[in-house]
C-alpha cells in the first residue's frame, strides 16, 4: 500500500505501517459505511439460551460468499418464530471489524423474515424478466431423445423423488441407466450445489438428457429453484433439461426455463423413458398390420393371376398363332387370286396386241399377196429394201421374199412409172 484513504499518511518501505494502524484504518473505513438492510439467507445459527451474544451465518443466495453476524440473544428469543437454518431473512445491522483479532461481522439490532407473499412477488418479477428476455421461448426448447442412453438425475439424496424416478424409469424400461447427483435441494447450499451437478452432467457426451428431481414443501423449501442463477445455468445447457419440482400446483420458475416440465419426479420418468410393454404392443400391432397388409397383398395377385390364367390365349397358347395362320392364308389366297386375275388380264391384252400386230405387220401383208424386193450390192454389204428402180438397174440381183419363202431373181430392166 502507497497511498493510505484520507488523510492517513503514506506508507513506505522505510515507515511501513504497524498491523495495528493498518487493522485501524480498515475499521475506520468500514464503520463509515453506516447501518445497512442485508437479504439473505441462513445456513448456521448458533445460540444458546445462557449466551448473552449469539453468531449466525448469512449466506448470499446465489453466490458463495457468507458474513457472520452477531446479534443479542434476547432479540433472537423475542422473535415470533424460531430462526433456523434454510431461513430467507432480511437484517439490519452495521458493519464492524474487530481490530485486535482482524476480522469481520455485522453487528444485528433486527432480524425479519422474508414473506411468502413477498418471495412470491420477488418470483413473479424474476419470471417477468427472464420471459422478456426470451428464456421461456418454445424454440429455444430443446427435444427429448426418443431412448436416451443415460439418464442424468439431479436430486436430494436418499430422497423419494429419487425412489421414484428411478423405481417408474426401471418399470417402464429396465435397461436404463442413471447418473444420479445427489445434491441439496433446500437451503443455501442447494443452488451452487445443483449448478455444480447440472454442469457435470451437460458436460457427459453420454448423458443425453437431465431430470432435476424434488418432492413438495412450501415456499421457501422450493425457493432454490426459483433463483436467478439456476434459471441462467439451465438456459445455458446443451443437453435437455426436465423440471420435476414438488406437485402439480407448484410452479419453480425452473418449469419456464427447462426445456419440459413434468408434474411430479414420477411424471418425469414417464416422460423420459418409453414404457417397453407399450412399445412391444406397439411392435405387435404393426406386425400384425404388416401381416394383413402382406396377406391382402398375396390374395390380390393370386387374384390377379387367376384372371390371366383364364383368359383363352393362356388355355391355349397356339391360338394367336393360328389365327395368324389363318389371316395369313386367307391373305395369300386373296393375293393369289388377284395375282392370277391381273395376269389373266394382262395376257388377254397381251393377245389382242399380238394379234394387232400380227395384222400389221409385213408376214400379214405378204401372206396377203405382196412381196418385198431387196437387192443385192455386190460390194457384199447387206441386202437393201427396194423402193426406186434406181436401186436396181438392169443386171442388179435381187431377192423376192413372199409369205412362206424368198426368191432369187435379175432385173432384166426397168421402166419408171407414169
């Protein structure tokens, strides 16, 4: 230290402070702090009725951190109901540090419970904030697996929340496994504690879903699951969260938060774990659906089968190919005969135009009487068609041919026409 608060003097190396002065300055300034109301909640309170001082332990409610206090037995005795340890408590006091042995308390002159109706409203506004802030929002709600490989389980040790999660999951799935967290679940030390288990959890890549488990009380026996830093460290998990705290009219602001609530532990475990012999009716139902599916399946087709068996083409399976056949001759027949037709009409033209020409042509004309003249070159060329006497001058040799042969003839002359 350098610099003392105030006007206390410096300290140095060489005129450092005695521990005296130094506890002395520390009470001078806490003592400035004047009287104050501290909330919180008590987690040891020792008091005797032959002391004439008593000391409790207040301890904040969502943090680890705790002062002790001191107050007359004859307040605490005069108050109307007993403190106790778990007790949600409002004091009046003033800070004060005892500089010979160094430490500090509260000095108490009022203690005052905290109201059901009073920690109600306090829960209401808390739930107001955290809905505002989207905590409660359905799609931030993580899923349950259908058959989660383990079960974590957040609750009192030896608890009948416990007995029952564990009892009904079993019963309805005996091949479920439990990693189970005993924790306190009323008191100061619930809140830090079950953060600390649902931290252990989260972090298990085995444990796929978590059961914050708690049986009924009042108010105050359930106020731990209605602080803020619960509500924030269940928000802030991965693994899905149930909330099964008291009966079904208790409402923790857990149930907001956590992604299901459940009514009581037992409803958790059904919630969590499938009911196996459900699941094997379930199992034998649709096998039973499949078989008659299959069985109607099979009967249509032999149905189906049925009816193209009788069909004639499957009776006998050379019919097709008979009326083929059948079509197939009768088309050549039908063919042949017009085939035959055109041919008979085609030689009947054929005939008569053979028969024209046979009356044009030259073997009609010479069987008639007349005759071609041909002469013959002597240069030996083919014989040429007479048509002018010019071809045939007297000595010229000639051919005559007439109807049924030729004649070898000489011109002897010739005489041109008038």
């Amino acid at each position: 230290m350098t610099q003392s608060q105030g006007s206390a003097p410096a300290s140095t190396p060489e005129a450092p402070w005695a521990v005296s002065k130094l506890n002395q300055s520390v009470k001078s300034w806490i003592e400035k702090l004047g009287w104050l109301w501290v909330e919180g909640q008590l987690t040891q309170v020792n008091m005797k009725p032959t002391w004439k001082l008593s000391y409790l332990t207040l301890r904040d409610t969502q943090e680890q951190v705790s002062v002790q206090l001191t107050a007359s037995t004859s307040l605490l005795r005069s108050m109307p109901t007993p403190l106790k340890d778990g007790d949600r408590v409002v004091i009046h006091g003033k800070p004060a540090f005892y500089a010979g042995r160094g430490t500090f308390s509260m000095w108490v002159t009022d203690i005052r419970h905290v109201g059901v109706g009073e920690l109600l409203a306090r829960i209401e506004r808390l739930r107001a904030q955290l809905a505002a802030e989207g905590l409660f929002d359905p799609s931030r709600k993580k899923p349950l697996p259908y058959l989660p490989r383990t079960v974590g389980l957040i609750t009192g040790k030896g608890s009948a929340a416990e007995r029952d999660v564990l009892s009904v999951a079993q019963q309805r799935w005996p091949a479920v496994r439990f990693a189970v967290r005993n924790t306190a679940v009323q008191g100061a030390n619930a809140v830090p504690e079950v953060i600390a288990a649902l931290q252990e959890l989260d972090s298990d890549p085995l444990v796929d879903v978590i059961i914050i488990a708690r049986g009924g009380g009042s108010v105050e026996d359930l106020l731990p699951f209605s602080e803020e830093a619960l509500q924030r460290a269940v928000a802030a998990a991965t693994t899905p969260v149930v909330s099964a705290i008291g009966h079904e009219p208790d409402n923790p602001v857990l149930d907001n938060v956590a992604d299901l609530r459940a009514a009581t532990p037992t409803d958790a475990a059904k919630r969590v774990v499938p009911d196996v012999a459900q699941e094997y009716a379930l199992v034998e139902e649709a096998r039973s659906r499949m078989n008659a599916a299959l069985r109607g399946w099979v009967e249509r087709e032999r149905a189906a089968v049925r009816a193209v068996r009788s069909r004639p083409v499957l009776a006998n399976p050379l019919t097709p190919i008979e009326r083929r056949r059948e079509e197939i001759q009768r088309a050549a027949s039908m063919i042949r005969r017009d085939v035959t037709y055109l041919l008979g009409r085609e030689r009947s033209a054929v005939d008569g135009l053979r028969a024209r020409v046979s009356a044009l042509g030259p073997s009609a004309t010479l069987a008639r009487g007349y005759a071609v003249v041909q002469v013959l070159p002597r240069d030996g060329s083919g014989p040429e068609v007479v048509t002018s006497i010019e071809q045939s001058p007297p000595g010229s040799q000639l051919r005559v041919r007439v109807g049924d042969g030729s004649i070898t003839a000489a011109a002897m002359g010739t005489t041109p026409a008038d």
